[in-house]
C-alpha cells in the first residue's frame, strides 16, 4: 500500500477525537461537508503586482499604524464570527488540531491516523493553512491587498537594508510588540514568562522533541547575554538550513498512505521543522506548546508565515536544496475552507511556487546565519 495522503469528504465522515503525546483532543469538524467541494488551482496573473509580506519589525511610521488598525480589526471581527462558521478564529484552531492530532483517519483504514506534523506534509499544509486565513482576513477587512506580515524571528541584524524609502533598522528576533500589547485582538496572555520580557531575544535552541512524556514540565531556559543567544541561535538556523539542509532531512520524512503516525520519537521531522519550529513554539509556550491548542495564540500566524519564507530561502540556496519530486508528495490533497466558507480541495504541487499564489516575502538580511562559522 502507497500512495499520497488524501483527504477527502470520508475523511471527514470518519473523524474521531484524537490524541498528541498522550494528551486527547476532540476538534473534529462537523462530519459531513456541505455544498461542494471545489478545486483549488492557482494561476499566475502577470498584470497583478505580487502582494509583499513584510517583515513585522521593519514596519514603522504610518504604515505600522495602518497595519496595526487593519491586523487589529481583522481579529475582532474573526473572533466574533459564530462558532459554526469555519472561518471563525476558533474554528481555524479546531482545523489544525484535527489535522494535527491523529483525529483523521486514513480512507479505508480503521487504525491509520493522519498527521501532518512530524514528516514531509509539514511545509506545504502549514503554508496552505496560513494563506486561507490571510484570504479570510482579507475578505474580513474587504482588503483583497491585505499581507499578513511575517515575525522574522531568526534576523538578529540591527541594520537591514530595506527596498524602497527607508531601512530598517531593527532585529526581529524579539516578540513583535504588536502580538504584545493586551489591548489588542493579536495579544494572548497565556504564553511563557520569557515572550513578555521586552528585550529578550527568542532561544531557538532548547530542543525538547524528545521528552517523554510530552506533557513533562519545561525546564527552564538559561540565561544568557544578547550576544551569547544571537551567536547560538545564527548556529542553529545555520545547521537546519545549511549543514544538514538536503532534500530529506530539511523537509522531513516521506509519509504515505499505510505509513503510521509516529509522535515519539521525532524523527520523521525535518531539521527545519525541528528547531526553529518546534523549539520557538516550547519558548512561546502556553497555548502554542502542542498542536491542540497553538493557533489560539495569534503569533502562530506570522511566526509561520516566516516558517515558510525560510523553505524559500533555502529551495534558493540552489544545489542540493530541491524540493521532493515524489508524487506522493506532490500530490498530498487536503481539504481547507476558503475566505467564503466554501471548501476547497488543495493539492501540494500547487503549494510551491509563491508568485503563482499572488506573494512575495520582502527581502531581509539572512547573510548572518548562511555563512556562519
Ligand atoms: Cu502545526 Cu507550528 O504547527
């Protein structure tokens, strides 16, 4: 038995709870899918300007101002959406949930769960899960231009030239202030002592993928100086994404109908999924500790947005850094509701290329952790 994971409107019949490192879940979507499903297919429109993603910490003046009333409305107006509505802020967290915690079964299997944390399924869905809910954001605001803008939280340079007016001269390695401030609809309380500390930079190292059982107390972070954590974490994006950054041990393991899912131990996760993904999520902590509950916290949304700009930047390393051509891969199909709650079939190949999608990432300066030495 092979072939690609798909989801389909059986999958859904057949939702049950699930569970993640021995932790239940129950977030299964309404069992059966109303209306039809339509396929989604990108086409490049050259006459339309590609949409940017900016970095969060570059924003400044008035265009900080305008993003912050627009991000803000956005999520008062999602989280007010009624819960039976698939675009509902919360509904958007049950969908990662179903999909993250075995709670999809495969098609004509009683016992084969479906994950798509842990192996080669991980960028692509996680890129789709981000670009609906930015058209659900867009179609909120009634701003088809609207970007969510991505938390760069692996830049430590203070100076980056910027395209266009002015530079940025800020590092992104901190919380953006604008998923910091309570008065917000983007704040979450419940998140480590350490994300509410204003000067500190995140840690991307402490990996905790192998703690048994995963419901263990965090040990606490170390302390270090600024200098000390920036030099630790440009290692550690360096080793993801460079050193030990080929086709397979980047992206993460094959994972095909009749493959089982497997939570301990880590290794089907590629090393980008590993750390900085899984590492920063364990630093954030409160909510976005396991996939249960991580998109109610907002920061999940720009955190991977960035996620997926650095699948771009290393595919644009060249040699040896290319994406699976396994049509197993390729052809991973999912099921996602789209900005007007219809749902949409969406396939992995039409996940690659971002210009196709309608957006670009604005540049940042990445140099500092691609030649690190
Ligand atoms: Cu589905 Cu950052 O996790």
């Amino acid at each position: 038995l092979a072939g690609p994971i798909t989801i389909t409107r059986e999958t859904f019949r057949t939702c049950r709870p699930g569970t993640w490192g021995g932790i239940p879940s129950d977030c299964c979507p309404p069992k059966l899918i109303k209306g039809p499903i339509v396929d989604f297919c990108p086409t490049f429109d050259a006459s339309k300007p590609l949409r940017v993603r900016k970095a969060l910490q570059c924003l400044s003046g008035h265009e900080l101002e305008t993003y912050t009333r627009k991000l803000e409305r956005g999520y008062a107006l999602m989280r007010a959406l009624p819960d039976s509505d698939p675009r509902s802020f919360k509904r958007q967290n049950a969908i990662h949930c179903a999909y993250g915690t075995g709670s999809f079964v495969q098609d004509g299997s009683t016992n084969l769960t479906i994950d798509i944390h842990l192996n080669w399924l991980f960028l692509p869905w996680h890129r789709m899960f981000v670009y609906f809910h930015e058209r659900i954001l867009q179609k909120l605001l009634g701003d088809p231009e609207f970007s969510l803008h991505f938390w760069n939280f692996d830049n430590s340079v203070t100076a980056t030239p910027r395209h266009g007016s002015h530079g940025c001269y800020k590092a992104g390695h901190f919380m953006p202030p604008i998923y910091s401030d309570p008065s917000k609809a983007t704040f979450e309380p419940n998140r480590s002592s350490k994300a509410f500390e204003p000067n500190r930079p995140v840690d991307l190292s402490l990996d905790l993928s192998q703690r048994v059982p995963l419901s263990a107390p965090i040990p606490p972070f170390p302390n270090r100086t600024l200098e000390e954590q920036t030099r630790r974490n440009r290692e550690v994006m360096h080793r993801s994404v460079i050193t030990l950054g080929n086709t397979t041990s980047f992206i993460g393991k094959p994972y095909r109908v009749g493959d089982t899912r497997v939570i301990i131990p880590a290794t089907g996760a590629g090393t980008i999924e590993r750390w900085p993904h899984n590492t920063l999520h364990v630093w954030i902590g409160g909510w976005m500790l396991q996939p249960i509950t991580a998109p109610i916290d907002p920061i999940f949304y720009p955190f991977h947005a960035n996620m997926e700009r650095l699948w771009s930047v290393w595919r644009k390393l060249g040699y040896g850094h290319d994406d699976p051509t396994d049509p197993d891969w390729l052809d991973a199909t999912f099921l996602f509701w789209d900005e007007n709650a219809v749902m949409r079939r969406v396939k992995v190949r039409d996940f690659l290329d971002l210009n196709a999608l309608g957006y670009r990432y604005e540049e940042v300066n990445d140099a500092s952790w691609i030649f690190f030495d």
